[in-house]
C-alpha cells in the first residue's frame, strides 16, 4: 500500500518550479521532515499549511538554504541543485520574507528596497536612478497607498511593510517568494492590501509560496494547497480540489474524507 499523499495535480500547470523530492531533516533524534515531495508552480499561489510544529518553518528554511536537508533533493527548474547558505537560494531566484521583514526602521523605503545592492554613479550613489527604479518597481504592484516612498520604513503600516518587502524581492527578480504569515496581526484593510499584493505577484508569473493558518486567506488566494502534519506532506493538489473542513481535518488528523477524491474512493 502506497503511503505516498495523495496528489491532485492541475493539466495545465506547466513543469514545476521547485520541487522536493523525498526531503527529510532531523535535530538530533527529532524528525522535523520525513520524505516530503512538494510541487510549487511559477505563477501559482502554493499555501503551505499545518498545525504548530508540523514542518512549516523547517521546509521553507530548507527552501531558503538556511538548513541543509538530511535526505532527498532539492529540484530547481528541472535541476537538481545544493543550497550551501540563503545567498545559493537567492542567486537562483528565492526570496523568503518572514514575519519580521528584515527592514531597517531607520532607513526609508528606497534604501531599504536597495540595500546592499545600491547602484553607483561616478563612485557616488545613483539616488536618481534608485528613486526612479523604486517609484516604478511600487507602481508596477499596483502600491498606491504609501504617501513617500522617501518615508522612513518606521513610519508605515503592517501592509505597507509587507509591500516594500515584496517589492524589495521583485526588484531583485525573484522567481519564487516565500511569505511567511504575512497577514498576521494586520487588520481588514492591511490583509486586503497584502492579499492583492499576492495576487498581483502570480499574475506577473512569479510563483508565491504562502504560509498561513488563516483558512480566508488561504482560499481567497491558493491555486494549490498543500498540507504537513507531524513532518510529513500529507496531501497537495489545486484548492478547489479542498474546502476549510478537509484542510483543518488534514491538519489535525493527517487524514480526510471530505476530498472529492477521498469521497470517490469510498
């Protein structure tokens, strides 16, 4: 009996991005991943779900290269490749934004969106061309709301937060954007704004990687879902293959009966 989870994979979803194929990880005698084959989709949202301690935090930074994977491989366009440190999955095209953001308050939103990758003119810094690039960069994903983008960081919203973090990574033309819990602790007009922001970064292509255990959330933005539960990926396909019962029961259980193909199999 196959104890593989079970996949519904969309036709017409292209040849994947990532993929993962038989990951495990381990601390000690702690199994944190145990052979986890996922699929993430270039200009797909891919929702990550799973209860505390299911593996959310250790696959995405093993994504990252900030963990080394212990077994399997990791698959890149194609290419079966080895992250030594987050510059590896940054060259490639990753780019992870975790709940902190890793935005200086101190320094407004241009230098932030360029920092250690400022352009020089002449030995001086091109302010022109990075407010220019900036201004463009905030334009193209459609973040109107920030009233300079010469405001210190400090100065704005959860959201706004969230938007220079994103724009930060598709000025570095990031193929894959990992987004951890990015709605947390936001209210209803800051969520809508990052929601968007998510929308707008698949329609550009650009696949999304999207850690929530906010059930709205998820189904307002996944194409696909996948679910981890103790270590292991228990179930991924298209969200429209779920709804929030079937998703919280695989969280919790490990199992469910609720998937039209669970339901077809009875």
């Amino acid at each position: 009996m196959s104890t593989s989870p079970p996949t519904h994979e969309s036709q017409n979803g292209g040849a994947p991005l990532l993929e993962l194929k038989g990951l495990s990880k381990h601390f000690g005698p702690v199994r944190a991943l145990t052979s986890v084959d996922l699929t993430v989709l270039s200009g797909k949202v891919t929702a990550l779900c799973g209860d505390n301690g299911a593996g959310k935090s250790v696959t995405i930074k093993t994504i990252s290269g900030l963990w080394s994977p212990d077994g399997g491989e990791i698959v890149w366009e194609g290419q079966p490749v080895r992250l030594h440190g987050p510059r590896d999955a940054e060259a490639l095209g990753i780019t992870t934004i975790y709940q902190d953001l890793a935005l200086c308050d101190n320094l407004d939103i241009v230098q932030n969106m360029f920092l250690g990758h400022e352009p020089l003119r002449h030995g001086m810094l091109d302010e022109a061309t990075m407010e220019i690039t900036a201004r463009q960069t905030l334009s193209d994903l459609s973040v109107t709301t920030v009233r300079s983008i010469r405001q210190p960081v400090a100065s704005l919203s959860g959201g706004q937060r969230q938007s220079v973090a994103v724009a930060k990574a598709v000025m570095s033309k990031a193929k894959l954007v990992i987004m951890d819990e990015p709605t947390a602790a936001l209210g209803v007009s800051q969520t809508r704004m990052v929601l968007d922001l998510i929308k707008t970064l698949a329609d550009r292509g650009v696949a999304v990687m999207l850690v929530s255990h906010n059930m709205n959330d998820v189904f307002e933005v996944a194409d696909r879902i996948a679910v981890l539960y103790l270590g292991r990926l228990v179930t991924q396909g298209p969200a429209s293959d779920y709804d929030r019962s079937s998703v919280v029961d695989y969280m919790t259980s490990g199992a469910s009966g609720r998937t039209p193909a669970a339901r077809a199999a009875t």
